[in-house]
C-alpha cells in the first residue's frame, strides 16, 4: 500500500520543481526586463542587479510556490487519468480521498515550508532587495514618515502635533504638545513656532504655555525660549515605513500596534499581518481544487485543464483583493478579509471532491 503513495509523491515532486523554476524563470524574466531601464538609468553595475534579484529570491519562490503547486497537481493527475492508472484505482476500491491523501498532505507540508520561509528569510532578504532599490536605484533617502510632513505622534507623556520635521537638522516647524493626565484631561499645551534638538533636549522658541489652574481654568505665559526635558528623540519622529514582506508576524503585530499608538490608521497593517498566515496555505486549498478539476473534466486533457486551473488561481486572487479592500476599509475584520477566500475555495474543493466520488 505505501508503494502508490511513494509513486504519487515522486511524481508529483518531480513535476512540481520542474513548474516553479518555470514560473520563477518567468517572473524574474519579465521583472528584470521592466526594471532594466531603472537600473540603466541609474548607472548601476551589475553587481548591483545581481545582488538586487538575489536579494528578492526567496519573495519570488514564495509567490510563485502556489501557482506551481496547484498546476502540478493537476498536470500530475491528468497524466495519471491518461494512461488509465486513476481508473484503474478506483477500480480496486480507493476512493477519490484516498488517491488524494498523499498529495494533500505535500502541499500541507509545502505550506508550511513557505510559511517558516516567509518568516525566517524573506523578511531579511526582502529588506536588503527593498533598500538596494531604494538607494541605489531611486537615489533617494529612505527615511520617511508613515503620512506626510504633518505628523500626528502619541508619545508617553503627551500628544504632538507638528507641521513639519527636518530630520536632517532635527529641527522642528510649529510643534503643538498636548500634556493629559491618567484621566486623559488636558493639564498643559505648548504651542511654539520654532523648535530644536539640543544639548539632548528639545528646545523650543517663541510660543505659549497653557497650564491647568486648581480653579479648573487656564493660565497664558509666553516665552521666548523654553527646554523640555521629553523622553522622544529625534529618532522617535524619523520612521521608515516598512513592508509586509520586509516583517516577520510577531514584527507585523507590534508595528500595526505601535502605528495605532502614534495616531496613524494601522488597519492595512493588521490585515496584511493576517494575509502573511493565510497567503502560504494557498497551497494547500488551490490542491483541494486541482484534484477534482483533472479528474473531473472530460475532454481537453491537460491543457483545458491546466487553463482551469489558472482561472481557479485567477479567481483566488479576485476575491482575495476585494475582501482584502474591504478589511482596509473597516468594512470586514482584518481576521475574515484575509480569510474568506481560503475558506471558500476550500469549500469548494471538498465539494468538487464530494462531487466526483459519487
């Protein structure tokens, strides 16, 4: 009996290799052809693009891993059905479940494969890819806030709104702080025009200090200079804003908390955060599909077949998007709009399955 897996599983993997370097090949063809003017442009050597696709290797296995994994398993089953061996299978008693079960059970293997290699590799690898792009390529300087120049941030003590931050000189352009206490009441707002790093403290210049009285009223003081010994830095206000792909989950989960902290929309974050567990198990629901698609069709053979299955893929990625727009809108939890398109085409897969067994 462990001969027809053992069969099943050589095949498949055979095939399966074979399917993603094809597509790796693919799209790191049609990448470099449309990033090859960029680099000339830039006067880049080739050590540079070398380094650059090197670095994005391991991001491109783990996009093309499903695609090549559902197209195997259907190349390998049509192949199967063609010379007769399914039928024959089927006649000595296993049902469709059974011929499935060893092909199931790589691609909950190859999930998971890709789901370590997504957070132990590409995070770094996606980084380093990122970076090069960014500084060699685009020349331009990475550090960047999350919005734009009017910055919202949310630190220990208070609450700052500033209109603009020029990191370079850390200086600050009409810095507003907001002081409140454990009951969240505003006990103290410093509105100034200038401010600055120095000596390790913020300075700030021409401006006003409310303070809350015992009476429940407000005094007004002005100033011409005044030091706040805050605990924010310069480094607190510079903020690269970083990929998915360039975080591992546990990295994910405590930058969409700490963006939320500093006043930002941290929905895209914490969407993304659940799409980086489901993406990898695509794998394995796109299986559940493949199997009862070259099974199941009658005539065309492979071809017909494999053009199923793309259109399976294809739809996976319609309905992946559109309910990953609706998690970022609010209109879905982040947990469901990264899920309910695994969760439909694994439905429908037993159900095909379902469909052929009787």
């Amino acid at each position: 009996m462990r001969i027809i897996p053992r069969y099943f599983l050589s095949e498949y993997f055979r095939i399966f290799f074979i399917c993603l370097l094809s597509f790796f090949t693919i799209y790191l063809l049609i990448d470099f052809l449309g990033k090859i003017d960029n680099f000339i442009e830039a006067g880049v050597g080739k050590g540079v693009m070398l380094s650059f696709f090197f670095y994005k290797t391991p991001y491109i296995i783990v996009q093309m891993t499903p695609v090549a994994s559902l197209i195997s398993v259907i190349i390998l089953y049509c192949l199967l059905k063609g010379h007769n061996e399914i039928m024959a299978l089927r006649a000595s008693g296993f049902s469709v479940f059974a011929l499935s079960k060893p092909i199931i059970m790589a691609s909950l293997g190859i999930a998971l494969g890709l789901f370590l290699l997504s957070e132990i590799l590409v995070p770094y690898t996606s980084s380093r890819s990122n970076e090069i792009w960014a500084i060699e390529v685009e020349k331009r300087d990475t550090s960047r806030f999350y919005g734009s120049n009017q910055i919202w941030y949310r630190g220990e003590e208070a609450i700052y709104w500033i209109q603009h931050f020029n990191f370079k000189e850390n200086k600050l352009e009409s810095p507003n702080l907001y002081f409140f206490d454990n009951d969240f009441q505003l006990i103290k707002r410093i509105e100034a025009r200038h401010g600055a790093w120095e000596k390790g403290k913020w300075k700030v210049s021409e401006g006003i200090v409310q303070e809350l009285e015992s009476d429940g009223g407000y005094s007004l003081k002005k100033f011409s200079e005044l030091y706040l010994d805050l605990p924010e830095t310069p480094e607190s206000f510079i903020k690269s804003e970083k990929k998915p792909e360039e975080m591992s989950l546990w990295q994910l989960h405590t930058y969409a908390q700490k963006v939320r902290q500093e006043g930002y929309d941290n929905a895209r974050y914490l969407v993304d955060m659940h799409v980086k567990v489901a993406l990898p198990f695509v794998s394995l629901v796109l299986a559940f599909t493949g199997i009862p698609i070259a099974i199941g069709l009658k005539k065309g053979g492979a071809p017909v077949a494999v053009s199923a299955g793309m259109g399976v893929c294809f739809a996976y990625l319609l309905v992946l998007g559109f309910s990953r727009s609706l998690g970022l809108s609010g209109s879905l939890p982040p947990f469901l709009s990264a899920w309910i398109g695994t969760f439909i085409f694994l439905l429908l897969g037993i159900y095909l399955m379902m469909q052929i067994e009787k």
